[in-house]
C-alpha cells in the first residue's frame, strides 16, 4: 500500500458525536493502522445552534484513544477559515481528505482547501454523502459548485452522487465506493441479552428503525405500515431509537390516530455509540423506510451485525441491500412496508437473510475506501 506520509481530514470529530464523527474516526484510524501519520481537524464550532435541530452537538462517550484530533474550525467565521487553511498549508500534508455532507459547509471548506492548495503540494480528495441536499434549500447548487471547484479529486459513497458529481464537472477524477462497515460498535451479543438491557418483554419480535429523524427518512411511512392488523396478530413491535430532528407531533398523531401506542417504543434520545450493540441485536429486522436518500451509514451498522434489511427504492439505498437474498427493497409506501415485514416472518426468514447479511458485507472493507482514495489520487 503506497500510503501518503502524512494525511489530515478535515471535518466532524469527537468530541462531536454522530455519523460523521464516527465515519471520520474510523477512516483516519485505519491510515493510522497502515503506518500513516494522520490526524482530524475537527469544529470548534459546527453549526450555530439556532441551525442545530438536536438537543447538543457533544458526545457523551470517551475520547477515541491514540487518534490526534485537533479541534481548530469554525464553519461560520471567515477569519478563522483563512487561519486554519494557512497553517495547514505551511504543514504541507500529501493529502487531505474532507467529508462533505451539506452545501453549508461549502464557503467553509471550500475556502481552506484553496489556500492549503497554494502550496502546490497538497492533493485534496473529498469523500461525498450528499452533494444535493433532501432538503433542498435556496442557494444549494450554487455552494456545491464552489465547493466541487475547491478539491483535486471526488469520492461518491453512491452511484446517484456519482451521477451529480458528472453535473458539476464531468472530468474531474472520480469513483464510487461505497460507505464502508461500521465496524466499530463492538461485538455482537445474543438476542436475549440485547433484549434484558433494553428492559423488552421476550414475548414478542422487534422491528428497528435507527438514527436521527428527519421528514425525509419516512418513519412517518413506517407507523403507517402498522397500522396493519396482522402485525398486531404476529406479536411484532417497533422500535424507534433516535432523536427528532423535526417536529415530533405528525409522528405521534399517526400512533394515536392508529392505537400503536402499544405497537410502538419510542426511544427518542441520542444513541451513544455504547449502546448501539443494545438495539441492534435486540431487532429482527432493521427498516430503512426513506422518502429520498443517497445512501445511509445504518445499512452498514445493520450488516455488522448481520441484520436483515428492509429498504426503499429510493436513491442509492438499493445498490447495497439484495432483494430477497440481505432483505427486501420495496416502494416508500406503506402497504409495500408492511407486506414487507409481514413476509419475513410468515416466511421464517430471518435465519437465511442473517447468514446472507454475514456474506454481503464483506463488500464494504475500510481497505477499499482507501484503495478509491489512492486511485483518484493517482489519477491527478
């Protein structure tokens, strides 16, 4: 592995939490494993909190041991921008690497890499979840722009921001490779275990739905799929682990107007990384019910613990999970979801989709995002 010699990426880390935070901890931790010297700047401030929809940006969990993270950027101050592109530039790394989620960031980091790349050393590569935002927002197109002209080479975690990318600028060096494993969350524990931490009754089967929510990741979809009756007869609950990111009322107006107030357990506060073990091994079966999406970071907590999936036919979500062999990709409505859920128990299917799930995620190593990495660079 022809490994740079020094590497700093910029973006969320701890002591943020989240996602990102920990998609950027992971990768920096494996260029460290080969031998790199490679760091994280990270936000001093990342959003104002007037734009921050959560309860606190701050993890709770310890530091991320022998991982040197500098926590130097403020995505809202210029000045500040222009002091943290000229120290980098004058450290001359042989790659930076940015995580790119949202055009607000765009002014930001576009504005570093252009000063870092006046040292005419530096290759920069950005590393792609969204380059059009779901909630699209005036003045998006034109901030990606800028920021797609900041960088030296692209990564698209999906086909569908491939495709974007081929918008912006059709000859720019560019691969898709998908999000890789969430590996990091710990060792599988048993069913029955998973379900005593969490204080659920053994007597009936959990569906999960995972992660931040937000309108456009269709949960509302999914408390509409139990509204069917036969659920209720296969003894299955949901359960929902994650905080709102949007108004909870329309979500807990569909569970009065329905009755699952029995059906569903809401447990709506920041999921630690802790405790993720806890809610995936106590499901059966994790549902991704998107109205829109590129890709999600919860397929690849899902395939760690190899779990079957029901996803929506909706961006790239389907490039990852196989129809009928990890799982079930149907329509974002609500009857397909629950014909869906109702299949896989009706059909025994968690035991085949399981060992599937083990196969299927052999595909998304850490290795391989760094071998895309290497070839856009070699391409420069």
């Amino acid at each position: 592995m022809n490994t740079p010699v020094k590497i700093v990426l910029i973006g969320p880390a701890y002591p943020l939490r989240g996602g990102l935070a920990t998609f950027n901890e992971r990768l920096i931790r494996e260029y460290r494993d080969h031998g790199a010297d490679a760091s994280i700047y990270t936000f001093s401030l990342q959003y104002p909190s007037i734009l921050f929809p959560g309860k606190t940006q701050l993890s709770t969990e310890k530091a991320p041991e022998n991982l040197p993270i500098h926590i130097k950027v403020n995505s809202i101050n210029p000045f500040n921008w222009i002091k943290v592109g000229i120290e980098l530039k004058k450290q001359k790394p042989d790659l930076v690497i940015v995580k790119f989620w949202m055009p607000f960031m765009a002014p930001c980091f576009g504005t570093i890499c252009r000063i870092i790349k006046g040292n005419k050393h530096t290759r920069i590569i950005t590393i792609i979840d969204n380059l059009i935002p779901h909630e699209h927002r005036p003045g998006d197109r034109l901030l990606s722009g800028y920021w797609i002209g900041s960088v030296d080479g692209c990564i698209a975690m999906s086909k569908s921001v491939l495709d974007d990318l081929e918008k912006f600028n059709a000859k720019m060096p560019k691969l898709f490779c998908p999000h890789p494993l969430y590996d990091n969350f710990g060792d599988p524990v048993s069913k029955t275990e998973a379900l005593d931490r969490l204080q659920l009754d053994h007597g009936f089967h959990y569906v999960l739905f995972f992660g931040f929510i937000r309108d456009y990741k269709g949960l509302d979809l999914l408390l509409e799929a139990f509204a069917d009756e036969r659920l209720r007869q296969w003894k299955v609950k949901l359960l929902v682990a994650g905080e709102f990111y949007c108004d909870p009322k329309p979500y807990l107006e569909i569970i009065a107007k329905h009755h699952l107030e029995d059906m569903v357990i809401m447990s709506n506060d920041f999921i630690p990384d802790s405790r993720v073990v806890n809610y995936f091994c106590a499901a059966d079966l994790v549902v991704q019910p998107y109205k829109s999406a590129t890709q999600s970071g919860v397929t690849q907590i899902a395939y760690h613990f190899n779990k079957p999936m029901i996803i929506t036919d909706v961006g790239g979500l389907a490039e990852f999970v196989p129809h009928e062999k990890a799982g079930y990709v149907v329509a974002p409505v609500p009857h397909e979801i629950s014909e869906a859920i109702l299949r896989f128990y009706i059909e025994d299917k968690e035991t085949e989709f399981s060992a599937n799930a083990a196969v299927e995620k052999q595909k998304y190593s850490w290795q391989k995002m760094i071998d895309a990495i290497e070839r856009v660079t070699e391409d420069l």
